[in-house]
C-alpha cells in the first residue's frame, strides 16, 4: 500500500524526478513578451530627457514656463538642460 497510494506525481518527485512541463509553460516569457522587447528601442538617458523635454515644449507650445513646471524643475535647469542637450525652441 504506502507508496502505491500516492499520486505518480508524487511517488516520482519521491525518487527525485519533477515533472517541469507544466511550471515550464508557465514561467518562460512569451513569443509575443520577446517581440515586443525586440521592437523596443532602447535609449540612452540623454536621449530619454532630450526626447521628454522636447515632447514637453512642443505639449507647452514652448512655454518654458508651464514646462518647467510640468517638468518639476525650476525653469533656470530647464534652460540649462535645452542648452546641454541642444534643444532648439
């Protein structure tokens, strides 16, 4: 009886062996997840403030501002950081 009672699943992890084919499907990322990683640019911190502070301005129509306040900075390092990143207005 003891051990012919138990479920095979767990008469075999008794011996050692695991079945993964159900937690496998489980835990490894999709075809669609690796796609869209895949089409995902990856930008640079530079690139990331410049892109936000540009999309800013143009939300703003260039009023620096209501940017810099959207922003939460203070309008002079809004100034600074168009002047850095060369940002025209």
């Amino acid at each position: 009886q003891g051990r012919q009672s138990l479920p095979p699943s767990v008469r075999a992890a008794a011996r050692g062996i695991h079945d993964f084919s159900n937690s496998a499907a489980e835990t490894l990322p999709s075809r669609a997840d690796a796609e869209e990683k895949k089409a995902a640019p990856v930008l640079s911190l530079k690139e990331t403030e410049s892109r936000l502070i540009r999309e800013t301005l143009e939300y703003t129509r260039g009023n620096i501002t209501r940017a810099a306040a959207l922003l939460k900075i203070s309008r002079s390092a809004l100034y600074r950081r168009i002047g850095k990143l060369h940002i025209s207005r």
